[in-house]
C-alpha cells in the first residue's frame, strides 16, 4: 500500500472531507476553542445537502454521519441483498459528500454510526472498499467508523475495536468506541431500556481504552454520561458531565498527560439540557450527535406545507374550478421545505454547541 500523504496541519483546512492530520486538528481547535460540532445522521441527499448548507450558512464545520439503516435507505429499499444495500448506501452517501463539501467550503467529518457486534462485517465489508478507494485517490473515503460494542464484555470490546483501528490507520483513519450504554434504540442497535447502571461509564474503563487503543492509533470516545437516544419527558434522562470529567482527569493524571486528552462524543443529543450540554464542552466534548430533532424537524415542515396544501395532495387538477396543482404537489417543492426545517433545527445546534463562524476552512 502506499504511504499516506502528509496533509496540512495549519489551523485553516480545505473545505471538503478531514482526515489524517487535520481531522486531529480539526478536533484540537474544538477541544482548545470549547465548542462541538453536531453530527447529523443522514438518510439521502435532501438530509446531506441540508446538512452542508446549514454548515455553510453557519461558517462552521460540521460532521456528516450514516447509522446502518440510513445507509440501506440510501442505496434504495428495493435492493434484493440488505446488506451490500448498507454497504453500497454508505459508499454512495461518501462520494456524495466529497463531492459536493468542497463546494459548500465547509470541513466535513464523514463518519458512520453505532455499529453493534453484528454489524462489524458491515465495517469490515466498507473498509475492504475503502482500500481499493485508497489506493486509486490516495485519501480514505471516511474519516472515521464507529465500533459499539458497549453492550459486550469490555475486553471484548477493546479487542475488536483494536482490530479494526489497525486496518484503519495505514488508510489515515480513525475509530470511535463507545462505552458505557447509550439508552434508547437507533437503527436496532440498542435497548429501550433507560435505567440501567451502564448508562454511566467508569472512568477505568477509559483508561483502559486509552491504554489499548492509543499505542496502536487515533480513536475517539463515546463514554456515556447518562445519554439516550431519542426524546423523553424531563427528569427521565438524568445527564452526568462530571463523569467525563473524572475520565479526563483519570487519563491526564495516570499517563502524564496535559488537559483533557481524550477526544469525547456526546450520543444522544437531541432534546438535552442546554446548560448539560454546554457543561460537557468544558470536558473535551467535540462532538455531539444529533437525529431525533432533526428527523422531526424535516417532517413537521413537510406536514404543514401538506396541511396548507391539502387539495393538491389530493388532485392533480382541482374537480371543482379546475385549477392545475402541479406547482404544489411537485417533490422538490415540498422536500425543500423539509430541508428548510432540518437546517432551522441545525441552525439551533450550531448555537447550543458554540461552533457557528469558527470553521477552520479557508
């Protein structure tokens, strides 16, 4: 395989897809800076043109992720074969991306979601495609995968993650692991569950992460602090910053090492306290991954236009005056004003985690 080319590591990036060198230190000027950047699930191109619009907008960067189910959509539910759908969807919605992020000027983090122990082929399965891609671009076509195996016994969990990590980094690629359970289900990866004692990671168990993973290459953290996935009624979802607190501080002390250096996610962001949020930033949070309100966001925009409009949902031509509804009914009217929806929503996100106007693209 050839050697990966060194990329700049200036505190400007080029707008596209980061990886290598300036993911790191698109990641350091979030961390130093005490800002995140929100990592949207997409599903096709309306959620990922959303996405980048809304970063462009913003001036901030942004990271662009795909959970197994949104990349089987994007590949077309009528594929015969779901898995090579969910393998073909991701490798889709990538090119897409670096496609068009360039144009947006905007750095993007390209990643993909929660990938549970029965979904690590599907991993697998991308980064035998992302060699090949390698090889012909000299660039991997993701920054990053994620590997959840929190529900697993944590030796199992590292182990498998450092398998992967080292067919990762030869293509300048990172890992996310997750420890700790993230309540709630996305995409059938997890439980609906929501009080259990696992929702609160152990601050050795990131320490012991740290010390299995950092030899080999760059991964980032997902330790859960009481997050879940999905929206719940206040006072259900009892978020704990102070946990990744403690697990910096346990790192930083037992290796010698400065403020906060693990890389931290936030999972479960939608519909989370605004000063929990704001806290965890303090503690090395870049990133903080958000779904459910976007989802809602993007559907309650196309449900008041189809509210507004109901006739033309109705009829082509109206029986009784005859008028045409074309103009009404056509999909790029009403998915754009979904897309109008999702990129208010954002607009939010951008705000809440203090990253609007500090994009390191030139």
């Amino acid at each position: 395989m050839q050697p990966i080319k060194k990329e700049n590591t200036m505190s400007s990036l080029k707008p596209g897809v980061v990886w290598g060198d300036n993911y790191q230190t698109l990641l350091r000027a979030c961390k130093e800076g005490e800002y995140a950047l929100p990592a949207v699930n997409v599903i096709g191109t309306n959620s990922v043109n959303a996405v980048l619009e809304a970063a462009a907008k913003n001036k901030s960067d942004v990271i662009i992720q795909l959970s197994n189910g949104g990349a089987e959509f994007f590949a077309g539910k009528g594929m015969a074969d779901p898995f090579k759908a969910k393998v073909l969807g991701a490798i889709s919605a990538a090119q897409h991306v670096h496609l068009l992020a360039q144009e947006y000027g905007v750095a993007v983090i390209l990643s993909t979601d929660h990938a549970n122990k029965k979904l690590v082929p599907w991993v697998d399965a991308m980064l035998d495609y992302g060699v090949e891609y390698f090889k012909q671009h000299g660039r991997p076509l993701f920054s990053s995968h994620m590997i959840d195996l929190s529900e697993e016994p944590i030796h199992e969990n590292l182990e498998t993650c450092a398998r992967v990590l080292k067919r990762m980094v030869p293509l300048g690629m990172s890992i996310e692991i997750e420890l700790g359970v993230t309540g709630g289900e996305e995409d059938g990866v997890g439980s609906d569950e929501i009080d259990n004692a696992k929702l609160y990671t152990q601050p050795e168990d990131v320490l012991l992460a740290y010390e299995t993973l950092a030899p080999i290459g760059h991964f980032s953290t997902a330790a859960s602090f009481g997050n879940v996935h999905g929206v719940y009624s206040p006072g259900n979802v009892k978020l704990r910053p102070d946990i990744l607190k403690n697990s910096q501080e346990l790192v930083a002390k037992s290796k010698g090492l400065g403020k906060n250096p693990l890389d931290l996610v936030f999972h479960g962001g939608s519909g989370s306290e605004k000063d929990k949020i704001a806290e965890s930033l303090k503690y090395g949070v870049f990133k903080m991954n958000i779904d459910t309100d976007t989802q809602f966001a993007f559907a309650e925009s196309i449900g008041k236009y189809i509210w507004n409009n109901e006739r033309a949902f109705a009829y082509q031509i109206d029986p009784e005056d005859g008028k045409p509804y074309k103009k009404q009914y056509d999909p790029r009217v009403w998915l754009r004003e979904g897309e109008k929806g999702m990129i208010a929503r954002l607009n939010e996100a951008f705000a809440d985690l203090r990253s609007a106007g500090k994009s390191l693209a030139a």
